[in-house]
C-alpha cells in the first residue's frame, strides 16, 4: 500500500516531537528517504502540472511545511538559508547540483551578506540532504527536477535577507 501524505506527516510530527533539535530532523530527513522510493507516493505529491512550489501541508502544532516542488528547466539560486529554520531537500526526479557556502558577513537591511563558496555535490533521485538553520547553500538545475521538501516552518511568511557570492580575496 502506498504512503500517504496524511501518514508521512503523521510520520514526521512523531519523529519531530520525540526528539526535538537535530536528532529528530535526521530522523524526518531519513523519512523524506524513505518516501522518495514510494513512486506512487511520489506521484501523488508531484503530479503533472505542479507549480514551482506548492506547500501540500503545514502542521499545526509544530509549525513545520512539506512542500512539492517541480522545475520544468534550468533554474539557479544564490546563496541563502532558512532564516530560523531548517530545510530538508529531497530529490524526486531529475538533479540538484547544490553548493554549500561559508558565510563571510551576515547580511543588513541595507546590504547584502557575502558568501563564499566551498563545495558543490550532486542530489541524484531518492537523496535526502538536511539544512539546519543558517547553513547557506544555493541550488543549481540544469532540466527539469521534481522535489519533496521539508521546512521548519511556511517560509512564506519569514522575511530573509539576501547574499552574494564572492571569493575570499573579494570579501
């Protein structure tokens, strides 16, 4: 019998509550692992025609959003985090080039933060990759990607500061 997106989030709550902070975002960054090889699963979340982010739920308790997203072609990011949150990436289909940074300076209201870059790694289908808060990092697609997503909370209603890339020698 196929996940369901009530069972999932069932899933996750539990996971979040038994053991709050990072043990209990590994353990939902395992479930998101788990989902991703249920195809019909999947295919329920990420149907024909999903926009580029579609928030599917968002618990009432703990606050928490799983999100569908699908990109029809190449798309890039600049660095960012989560704000307060945290953020699970799970790749359904296609692939996520991401680069994680190093933050150089945090960003004002008035000036962008700076960040360098430090490695890229390749999110292939059925990866999970956890984002706690802060950690910078910018996504890279270059066709069209399917993702199952994980936030601390809706990140539509939190206000983020933008960065640049930079080297080190142009901080």
């Amino acid at each position: 019998m196929a996940l369901t997106l009530e069972q999932f989030a069932a899933d996750c709550r539990a996971a979040l509550k038994s053991h709050p902070g990072t043990e209990g975002r590994v353990a939902v960054c395992e479930l998101v692992q788990k989902a991703l090889q249920d195809r019909a699963f999947v295919a329920s979340l990420l149907p024909e025609g999903t926009p580029e982010r579609k928030v599917v739920y968002e618990d009432p308790e703990l606050g928490f959003a799983i999100l569908a997203h699908a990109y029809q072609g190449a798309k890039s990011s600049t660095p960012h985090d989560h704000g307060p949150s945290w953020a699970i990436y799970g790749q359904a289909e296609g692939e996520t080039v991401m680069t994680d940074y190093e933050c150089l300076a945090r960003p004002t209201e008035t000036t962008p933060g700076k960040a360098k870059p430090v490695r890229d790694y390749s999110l292939q289908p059925g990866d999970a990759y956890l984002y706690e808060p802060g950690e910078l990092h910018a996504p890279r697609r270059d066709g069209p990607t399917r993702l199952l997503r994980i936030e601390g909370m809706n990140m539509d209603r939190v206000k983020r500061l933008p960065y640049v890339a930079v080297t080190e020698a142009a901080a």
